[in-house]
C-alpha cells in the first residue's frame, strides 16, 4: 500500500510508540474537565507545534472527543513547506504514524478533483508538520476512522468552505490546524492573540496569515459556520477551550508563537 510515512516523529512529537502514547495521556485532560457541550461536536481548532509547546492546548480540544464519535475526519491545515494556490491532496492510500496507519477517505478526495482550486500534489504533503502532529491525538481519541487530509494555500474562503459543505455530516469531524501570532514579544503576543481569538470566537472569517498561520483554513471554516448559522447565540461558534504561547512552555518570551484550542458545537 502507497503510504506517506510520518516526517515530523522524533521532532514534533516522540517517535515511539509507548513514550508518545504516555506523552499524550499527559497533554490530554479527563473529559470531565472539558467544556459542557450544548450541541453535538462538529469540529475543532487546534494549534501544530511541537507537543511541548502546543500539546497541552491542543489536547484541551482533544479531551472532547471519544472512541468511535466519528468514523471520518476532515483535516486542514495550511502550507509550511511549498508555495501552493488552492489546495493540495495526497495520491496516496495511508498516512503513518508511530501508532500506526491511518486509511484515506481515497474516494473523496478524488471526488475534490473535478473542483478547479484542487491539485493532487504530495509535495505538499510529504513534509507538512501542521496536519501530521494532529494524527496521534486524533488515533489515540477516536480509534479506528478514515483521513481527508487538506494542506490549503492562497485560497479564497469561499473555495475552502465548498470544500467542506461537501463532508459536513454527523460522522466527519471537522478539525483546522493552526498557530496564531509568531514572533512578537510574549506582552505584545498576548495583545494580539486576544484580538485574533475574538475574532475567531465570533467566527469573523477576516483573519491574516500575520493573525494566524493557518489563516486561509480557518477563514473557510468561519465563513462556513456564517453560512450555516442558527440564530441562536453561542452556537455554531468556537468555544475557547485554552490559549497560551510558546513562552509559557519554555521558549524565549522576545520571540513567542501564540496557541489556542477551540471546539465548535
């Protein structure tokens, strides 16, 4: 079988098996401490640094899944590694991880190729942190289910939520990959990342990539949730779960990237 082996374990994220499932048992909090939920979960916003910088924010998210919640994942992410209009899918039929392999819904992204903003370019694929890093948590949470793995690069939000309208159903979790601000000083960040985090939890899909670097996805998916709004307050809108910054995990405070973890009801 055609597989993308993982390209980022032992960097972003342990590359053994037992200590990676140890280290996520650690990031990951009891259910019970998560967020009450006032609608089915439909999707997730979490950051894609390394574990020991983002992994406890991410996993604040992850705590509200559960085995078997969802038998498909929709994942998102923007471009690190190549410069890409539109967005790029994989021809292959597997993405590895140390916790094994991870089949793709092949028939539904070959189904994105009629759509002229889709390319079939495992370049974009083959380095990128941003989608990778969400593989184990996610194996770890749910157990068994299929991959839509997206890298989106300059995209128009309208193209990015067609996309998804497309596998929006009660079975597809909908998870976007992304940091916020990078490099500002760890005061300055903070001011930022509260205006960004506003913005988000108002789903205004008027991000820049200097707010969040995964801006195009999560532009999408914010003008996805306007287009499907309810009338009815708090939802269809992200929920902050938690929000952090390098700094507060041991990186320098002039030189900070900022975190912050979602859930969308």
């Amino acid at each position: 079988m055609n597989i993308r082996p993982a390209a980022v374990a032992g960097y972003f994220y342990p590359a053994d098996a037992v200590e990676l499932q140890t280290e996520l048992g650690a990031l990951i909090p009891p259910a019970s401490a998560t967020v009450s939920a006032p609608a089915p979960l439909r999707a997730l916003i979490v950051p894609h640094a390394g574990y020991r910088y983002s992994g406890v924010i991410a996993g604040a998210a992850y705590a509200c899944l559960s085995a078997g919640a969802f038998q498909r994942v929709l994942l998102l992410g923007p471009a690190h590694r190549v410069a890409l209009r539109g967005i790029a899918i994989p021809s292959v039929a597997a993405f590895d991880t140390p916790l094994g392999a991870i089949a793709l819904d092949r028939a539904g992204l070959d189904s994105l190729r009629a759509l002229p903003f889709v390319q079939q370019r495992d370049d974009a694929h083959a380095k990128e942190h941003a989608l990778e890093v969400q593989l184990p948590f996610l194996q770890r949470q749910l157990g068994a289910f299929t991959l839509l793995p997206l890298v989106v690069g300059d995209c128009e939000p309208e193209q990015v939520a067609m996309v998804i309208e497309q596998f929006a159903d009660a079975k597809t979790l909908i998870v976007i990959s992304t940091d916020l601000s990078h490099f500002h000083s760890d005061a300055e960040a903070r001011v930022l990342d509260a205006e960004t985090i506003a913005h988000i939890e108002n789903a205004e899909p008027m991000l820049e990539p200097e707010q969040a670097c995964g801006a195009m996805p999560l532009n999408g998916f914010l003008y996805f949730l306007n287009q499907h709004s309810h009338g009815d307050g708090a939802r269809g809108k992200p929920q902050l779960l938690r929000a952090g910054n390098s700094a507060e995990y041991g990186g320098p405070a002039d030189r900070v990237v900022g975190y912050a973890s979602f859930c969308v009801h």
